[in-house]
C-alpha cells in the first residue's frame, strides 16, 4: 500500500511517478536476480500491527487507489 504521505515525502505527485525496476536496475539501487535470490527480509509483507495485534498506536494514512 502506497500513501499520499509517503509520495509526497519523496516528491511524487502519483504512483506512476514512482521509477520501475528497469530504470532502478539501470541506476545500480536494485538487483532482481539478487532480490530473487536472498529471498525477501524477515517481516517482509507482514501489516504495521504488534505481534499481538495491537496497533502499538501506529498513525495511518488513508492509502492512494490504483
């Protein structure tokens, strides 16, 4: 889920202004064969909520559509 906060942290208006993995690729900042390789970090994919499933009082932004 992307938010409105963080592209506007990052200076992106829409989610189409985020670079894909080519140009990121290119850029020398990420390596799919790598990223396929290692495998995904620890908590990867897991939601913000305590491992008890208390929100441990997390601000939320409303997530952008698309």
């Amino acid at each position: 889920m992307t938010t409105k906060a963080f592209l506007s942290q990052f200076g992106f208006d829409t989610l189409r202004d985020l670079p894909d993995i080519e140009l990121l690729e290119d850029a020398g900042l990420l390596s799919k064969d790598r990223l396929l390789a290692d495998g995904f970090p620890d908590g990867f994919g897991t939601d913000a909520a305590g491992v008890d499933g208390e929100d441990d009082d997390i601000e939320r932004d409303e997530p952008l559509a698309g």
